[in-house]
C-alpha cells in the first residue's frame, strides 16, 4: 500500500487542497492528534483527534508526536495501520516537516513505499501575506517557522504550487495522486529547480 505524506507550510493552501482530494471515494487520511481547540467548522474523529495532555504521555501509543506552536501533535500507531488495511484506497498524510522527517527515518515498518508531496505558494511574500491577514497572535513565529521549515524540503520528491488557481493547484495534486504521469513530470521538476534562496528574497 502506497503512504502519500504530504506537507506545506502554514497557509500554503495544504488544507484546502486536501479536503477536496478527499471529496473522492478513494481517498482516505489518516486523522492525528492534537491538544489544540478546534477551529470554526472542525469535528472531532474528524478533522483531528482532540486530546488532552496527558493523553500524550504514552509515547508506545503513536508512531511520531511534536510541539508545534505550544501544541502537542501526534498520530496513533493503529490510526495508520488501520488505514492502510483498506484495500484499493489511496492514504494521505497531513504531516508537517518534524513528523515526515521522524517517520521518514525511523518508521519504515509502517509501508514499503511512501510518496513525499511538499505544497508551497511560489513566493515567501505570499505566505507572509497570508499569514498576516489571518491575523493570528503568533503571526511573527508562524513566519520564522517558514524559515525553519525550509531546510527540510530534500525529504519530498514532489512539489506543489499554490501560486496557480486553486483548480490547477488541485489537479495538479491529484495528478500525483493518481499517478499521472505528466503531472510527476511536472511536481517532480518544480521540486527539483526549487531554489531556497531565491524563494526567500521573493
């Protein structure tokens, strides 16, 4: 069974992108875990598993776990395994960089084959905007994270751009997805010609 991890930075349009992949039958995520409260719209054993704190304190329980702006996140061991038992199903991750990094490394028990998707806008002024406008509290740590989060992009084969409309955006990750040639052509150069600097002046 093929593991499809896929991470962006913070308001990449990661979640988006996602919620519509998973409009399609064939598509299943698998859901972590968090201590953060829900946001607007968000269901628990839905969108996440909302824990407490101490839920965390069994690290037997889950494959990774991590702080992430003063929250625990994390994903449970039988959440996966289950997942990947569902014949003919495509299982996406929502992982961000430290977890597919641990998992990456160290967790090659979970499936033979994992298929590493990274989504960013085309410009670093885009996320700042982004970021900004949502006008979060932690709006200045959220775009040093950018930075951080940065240095991990060798672990991703594919990329893919959010600085196109959001149905090309859309098809283009599905076009991985679904093994579309063309479109791993095309997200597997974008991350090969990504360069880390001229993003960060843009």
């Amino acid at each position: 069974m093929v593991l499809y991890i896929i991470s962006g930075f913070t308001q990449s349009g990661k979640t988006t992108l996602i919620n519509l992949l998973l409009k399609d039958p064939n598509v299943i995520r698998i859901i972590t875990c968090t201590t953060r409260k829900p946001r607007e719209g968000e269901r628990d054993k839905v969108d996440f598993y909302f824990l407490k704190e101490e839920d965390f304190k069994d690290k037997n329980k889950f494959i990774e776990t991590a702080i992430v702006h003063g929250n625990y996140y994390g994903t449970l061991l039988d959440e996966v395994k289950n997942k990947l038992k569902q014949e003919g199903k495509k299982v996406v991750w929502n992982l961000d960089v430290q977890g597919a990094d641990f998992v990456l490394k160290n967790r090659n028990d979970i499936t033979k084959e994992v298929v590493t998707i990274f989504i960013a806008p085309a410009k670093f002024t885009t996320l700042i905007q982004r970021i900004r406008l949502k006008g979060d509290v932690n709006s200045e740590q959220r775009i040093e994270s950018v930075r951080k989060e940065i240095n991990y992009l060798s672990l991703y084969k594919y990329m893919v751009s959010t600085s196109t409309s959001l149905g090309e955006s859309f098809e283009n990750l599905k076009g991985i997805v679904f093994n579309d040639k063309d479109k791993l052509k095309k997200a597997e150069d974008l991350m090969k010609n990504f360069n880390v600097d001229r993003f960060l002046r843009s």
